[in-house]
C-alpha cells in the first residue's frame, strides 16, 4: 500500500517525507512486524516503537509526540491511534467485500464448536485482536461478532442473524439431548438442551441461506449450560452415569433463562440454583461466596445443580479437597 494512501485512510499526515514509498503489511502488535511493514503503535512507547523498527518497519503509525530518530521511514501521526485501527479496519472491509455478521453470545459460542469450511472469524471486540484478525483476512471471507458496537465502526451494513429459526422437536430425550429437524436437516440425539434449539437452528438457517459450506460434530463445548455428572461426593462421574449433574452457566442473562426453563422440567424439589453473591439477576436463588464454598453443596436430596460461574473455576474448586463442613446448601 502506498504510504500516501495509509496515511489518508488512516486519517493522519506525514511528519517528514519518508523515502520509503510503501508498506506490505500491518499490524499492532511490534513483535508481529514483518521488513516493509506498518506499525500501529497502540501503547506508543519508546520501547514498542524501536522494536518495530529493529523488525523493519517501514511506518509507524501513532497519536504520540515522539522524537523522530529515523528519517527513511514513515511517521504518520493520527489524532487517535484505536480510531485510526477502526478506520483502516473498515477500509479493508468495504475494499476486500468482506461480510460482516452480528450473532448473540449463545450463537457466537455455538459458531465456533461449528467446523466451517471457508473463510472467515470471529471477532470478540478487543480493538488489537479485532485488527490483528481483519488485516489478516482474505477477500470475500466472513465475520461473525457478538460485539455490534464494534460492528457499526468498522463495517455499518453489517447483518444481523436471527436470534431464533423454526425448528421441530421430534423429542427430548432430556433437558441436555435432543432429537429434532431444521433447515431440512435431521439431527438426533443432538447434544443440546430443547430450550437452545431455535438459536441453533437460526445459525443453520442463516449459513444454508448464504450456501456457506459446514459440519456440525457438536456443540457441547460452547461454554453454556455445560452439565457435568457428580457421584453425591461431587466427583466428575462419566456424562448420565449418575441422576445428578452441576450445570455450568457464565452468562448472566443465558443464566435466568435458563433458570426460567428448567424449572418446567424438573420439580424445585430436586433443583439447586445458585450464583455468586455479586451478581446482578432479577431472579431470586440461593447465593455463594467463592467457588470453593460449592464443595459445602448437599446433594442427598437434589438432582441438579444450576450454578452462575466461570466453568474453570468451578470444577478446580470441587477437584480440591473437600472442607469438613458439607452444609451450606
């Protein structure tokens, strides 16, 4: 690209008029610079600066006043680096024809346990990873992001993906697998909770619309309401060798919903809720301190546990040995 060029998109001006002509990448990270590359010093340091230099740059783009030590290359300086990053972000989406698409949280995990076989990524919203991934994109490839506010900077005709689709459940084999049709496909025996189906087959929906080519294995993984199987000592047991199970929920709004549904299906004499003392929900349960206070949980006479807290966390906390005292719930 041509510094001119950079300079222009990026909004900024040359300092000097360098003798380098042009840069052949771009990056915020000056570790990840490359000879003949650009350099967005997001932090502006001394020390970040001279070591994109010592790796080549040939530009460095940046909002600080800084002793020019170099007069080969590039200085351009910007009014603000990160709105800078978004205008070149955008330059490179409008440029590249690049498809920008807003999901929620539930279908942004779900996309990523989705094995999808053309170009694309997922963006969380932190500005140097969002930049690292879209100057690293290839022509016509696909973004999928959970962060819409990011969206609206860097690509303003963005879609948006339906938050639910039709689906029909042929049956519930239990409040984790289900057996149901969408987007004329059959899925049985599926690993997922009958209340996640409309928001999976929204997601299978939208890809079979756009003819996006995928595989689905599984979504077990995708981080939400994650059961895992407890003997009545809480040790992890095989997924249905035992009637009781802790569900693992980090969202606080999936958390209620999910609250609100289980309760269809399992009497509150055989369910347990509990979420941290700190968190913010509507709904009333039973309350925690840390994750290690869960090794007080009784299970003598619950078959399950919906609990609001970092899966990690969690399960290290009931894999520590056990406090003397097994009462708190």
């Amino acid at each position: 690209m041509i510094i001119e060029n950079l300079a222009q998109v990026c909004s900024g001006y040359l300092l000097k008029e360098p003798l380098v002509k042009s840069v052949t990448s771009f990056t915020c990270k000056c570790d990840k610079v490359t000879n003949g590359g650009a350099f967005f010093a997001l932090e502006g340091t001394k020390e970040e600066i001279g070591e994109a230099l010592k790796n080549g740059a040939y530009a460095i783009i940046h909002e600080q006043n800084i002793t020019i030590d170099d007069n080969e290359i590039a200085w351009i300086k910007v009014d603000s680096i990160q709105k800078a990053m978004i205008r070149f972000m955008r330059f490179l989406v409008e440029t590249n024809e690049i498809n920008a698409v807003h999901v929620s949280l539930l279908q942004f995990d779900m996309l990523n346990s989705f094995k999808l076989h053309f170009k694309n990524t997922h963006l969380s919203g932190e500005i140097c990873e969002a930049f690292l991934e879209v100057t690293s994109l290839e022509p016509k490839s696909h973004i999928f992001s959970k962060n819409k506010e990011l969206l609206e900077q860097i690509s303003p005709q963005f879609e948006s993906m339906d938050e639910e689709a039709e689906a029909v459940i042929l049956q519930s084999h239990s409040i984790f697998k289900t057996t149901f049709v969408c987007a004329e496909s059959y899925f049985k025996d599926f690993m997922i909770p009958p209340l996640f189906v409309p928001n999976f087959a929204a997601v299978v929906t939208f890809l079979k619309k756009k003819s996006l080519d995928f595989k689905i294995d599984s979504i077990e993984k995708s981080g939400h309401f994650e059961p895992i199987f407890v003997n009545t000592a809480l040790e992890a047991r095989p997924f249905g060798s035992t009637h009781q199970a802790i569900i693992i929920e980090s969202d606080e709004k999936l958390f209620e919903r999910e609250e609100q549904w289980i309760k269809k299906y399992v009497s509150e004499d055989y369910l347990l809720v509990l979420a941290p003392h700190n968190a913010k929900i509507s709904i009333s349960c039973k309350r925690y301190t840390s994750a290690k206070s869960l090794q007080a949980i009784n299970l003598s006479s619950t078959r399950y546990v919906l609990v609001l807290g970092d899966k990690d966390e969690i399960i290290a906390a009931l894999e520590e040995p056990r406090q003397i005292q097994k009462t708190l719930f």
